[in-house]
C-alpha cells in the first residue's frame, strides 16, 4: 500500500530496502535516534510557532507532554502552568 503512494522508482526503493536489510543493529539503532532528534526539533519548532511569548523551559515541558503524555509529564515534571 505504502509503495503505491510513494514517489519513488521502485528500483530505488528495492535498493533501500536491501540497504536497511544490510544494516548492523547499531546502524538502525542510530538512524532511529537519528529520526526522534529530527522530530523533537520539529516539534519544538511547532510549539515555538503556536506559543511565541513562551520561554524556553515552558516550551521543553510542552514537549514533554507530546512525548510522554500529559498525565506522565506532570507526574515527572510537575504542572505545566507551573512553567512561566
């Protein structure tokens, strides 16, 4: 299904395919934590966006509620309005 909506050439996706197939498990394990830096970068980048005057420690906590929810943000880091 996902091939079907992809705008890559097959023979390039095959040859994706081969190459994570090769990988070490070290070498997925660093694209994972690779992609999870690029979404956090993302996402505080959406935060930034939707609240501009908020300081920067404000907006990590906001993270931390898209990351582990927002029960198990403030059980770890306390209320979000206690962020100023």
């Amino acid at each position: 299904m996902i091939e079907h909506l992809s705008d890559t050439r097959p023979e390039i996706a095959a040859m994706q395919r081969d190459l994570l197939r090769q990988a070490t498990p070290a070498r997925k394990l660093a694209m994972v934590a690779e992609m999870f830096e690029t979404f956090k970068i993302l996402a505080l980048s959406g935060l930034r966006s939707r609240y501009p005057d908020e300081p920067p420690e404000k907006l990590r906590r906001r993270l931390a509620d898209l990351l582990l929810g927002a029960e198990l943000a403030r059980k770890a880091y306390g209320p979000l309005d206690e962020y100023k």
